[in-house]
C-alpha cells in the first residue's frame, strides 16, 4: 500500500513538473524566469524547462513502474533519488563559498534531510530486490502435526503454553 502511495505522488510531482515547465511556453509569466538544479548545476531558461520536462518523465515512469510493482520502477527510483543527494550535496559544496548564493544553498541544504529519508525508504524497500536475500540452500518448513507432540505432564511447568495453544 505504501507505495502505490509513493506512486501516485511521484506521478503528481511528475505532473507538477510538467505544468511549471510548460506553462510560459503558454506567454503566461507565472513561474519565469524558471530555474532548476540537474547534477549540481544551476540550469535556467529552456534549458531548464528541457530538464523539468525529462524529469517530469522520469517522475512518470517511477510513479508507472511502482503502481504496477515493477522491479524496474523501484530501482529507477532509488538511482534518481541516489542522484539528487549527491545533486544536492554537490550544489551546496560548490555554491557555497560565493556570498551571494548563501540563500540559494540554505535553501537546497533544507531540503537535504527530507531527500535523504526519501533515498533511504526506497533504499530499505529496494534492498531485497537488490540483493535477492532469498537464501538458496533453505530447508523446506515442515509443519508440525500433534500427533508427534511430546505429552505435557500437569507438573510440567514448561508446556503451560503450548498446552494452552491447542
């Protein structure tokens, strides 16, 4: 359940992506001049309604691949939030000995935190699709009839629960 949950706001994120990015092509200047973070870089202008609209589409095909439990769609995004920490974190160490962009780098070195719980829950439900922990020499489980149960004695103190189990 949690992540179609994660799915369907990472489709609406997607869609937010594409609406700010789209919207001045439309000579509305709601949201212009846009800028955008890709790898650390600061992009503005058409380059950075370019790199909104690929995200936005990155954003689509997670938020498909994990409503439809995809393998491909929960990896897609671990790597791209994988790929905004260290966006984040490169933009923070490079912008942050210019003065003027200190508000700039208070505002992305905010969002650090709430990026990296992102990366870690998708880190934490990604893990078994990973590394496949299903362990190849287990032992078939074999379920226990009562007929081959030990007789509880009524001054045996150990069976007390398993007694009161059946």
């Amino acid at each position: 359940m949690d992540l179609r949950i994660f799915a369907v706001v990472a489709g609406l994120w997607g869609l937010c992506l594409a609406v700010s990015a789209l919207i001045p092509v439309a000579d509305v200047d709601l949201v212009d001049p846009i800028e955008t973070i890709f790898a650390g870089v600061r992009v503005a202008g058409y380059d950075a309604r370019v790199v909104l609209i690929v995200q936005a589409g990155i954003f689509a095909a997670i938020a498909v691949g994990v409503f439809f439990h995809q393998r491909w769609g929960l990896l897609l995004a671990l790597f791209y939030m994988a790929e905004v920490v260290m966006s984040h974190l490169a933009f923070v160490i490079a912008y942050l000995p210019m003065r003027s962009e200190w508000e700039n780098v208070r505002e992305v070195a905010s969002q650090g935190p709430m990026v990296v719980l992102i990366a870690l829950y998708l880190w934490i439900r990604a893990y078994d699709l990973i590394f496949d922990v299903q362990p190849a020499d287990a032992r078939e489980r074999t379920v226990s009839d009562a007929s081959h149960r030990a007789p509880v004695r009524a001054t045996d103190r150990s069976g007390d629960i398993a007694a009161l189990a059946d």
